[in-house]
C-alpha cells in the first residue's frame, strides 16, 4: 500500500426504514472500516476493500442513500494507520479470547471423557468458524497488528488440540 492512501466514504442513509443503515453500518464494520464521526469512515486505499465498499454502496442505495468516495492522503505522520491498527488489535485481542475458549473446550471434553462423534462435529464447526474469522481479520490487517503472529500460533494450537481430541474419540468409538 502507498503509505498514507486511504478512501474515505461519506455515508449517508435516510433514518427510516433502520434496517437500511444498519445493514451499511453492519457491513462498514464487517469489512474493517475506520469510523472518523457521523456518517464518515476510512479505509486503506487497497485492492482488498474494493469490494466491500462497492457492498456498501449498493446497500445504501437499495435504502435511498449514497455514498460518496473521496482519495485521501494523510498529510501528517499515521495517525490514520495508528487507529485503523489499533482496531485490528482489538480484534485480534477477541480472537484470541475465543481461541482460549476452544482450548478450554476440548480440556472439558477430555476431562469428562466426552467422546462422542456429534461432539466432534461440533469441535470441528467451532475450529471452522475459527479458521474463517482468521482469514477475514487476516484480510483487513493490512498493517500487522502485534497480535496476529500470536493469533496464528494459537489457530495451530487450536487446531493441534482438535486433531488431539479426534484421536481420543476415534479410539473411544472403536473400543465399543
């Protein structure tokens, strides 16, 4: 990314019906965009959110609003990128959360010799749903949030532990 490129997205969406604006302010944040205030917001001026602003766009308009996409350039230092970062660390933060709820998961079911194949299936939609949150911060971390080295150390792990529980109920199943 050409340092300090961003696009900047002035939205605005009738107040009636709400579904509307918050299907935008749903997808504003689902793609990672960075609020600025009342109806303005920022992303990096990257291939990789094209297609989430073109989403934006559209639902606002499906709700009778626009939005208007303006080239920007930061003209003192990275304040842009600091707060953009520091959302991907929250983020990444909260992934990690639940990567230690995983773990304590597959201890539980260990522990209480829970091995059984729908709790298995049910491990491993847990571990996808992981997996998918993963790529999409990964995707939107165009700037290396601290946290994401640890968060793909802890996906590993998360996925070592089910392989590790998907022998115990292999082992389990057989045994019968």
């Amino acid at each position: 990314m050409a340092e300090g490129k961003w696009l900047v997205l002035v939205v605005r969406v009738p107040s009636g019906p709400s579904r509307h604006r918050v299907a935008v302010w749903r997808e504003l944040r689902r793609v990672g965009a960075l609020s600025l205030g009342q109806g303005a917001w920022a992303v990096p001026d990257v291939p990789g959110f094209a297609g989430g602003v073109a989403r934006v766009a559209e639902l606002a308009e499906r709700g009778d609003g626009e939005v208007i996409t303006l080239d920007a350039a930061e003209r003192d230092g990275s304040r842009l990128v600091e707060l953009f970062t520091a959302e991907r660390e929250e983020e990444w933060t909260e992934f990690l959360a639940d990567c230690g709820k995983f773990d304590a998961e597959i201890d539980k079911e260990i522990r209480i010799a829970k091995f059984t194949m729908a709790e298995l299936e049910e491990e491993e939609q847990s571990l996808e749903r992981l997996r998918r949150w993963y790529r999409d911060l990964k995707a939107r971390d165009v700037f290396g949030a601290p946290s994401a080295g640890v968060a793909d150390q802890r996906l590993k792990h998360c996925t070592e532990r089910l392989a590790e529980y998907t022998e115990l109920v292999f082992e389990a199943l057989h045994q019968m």
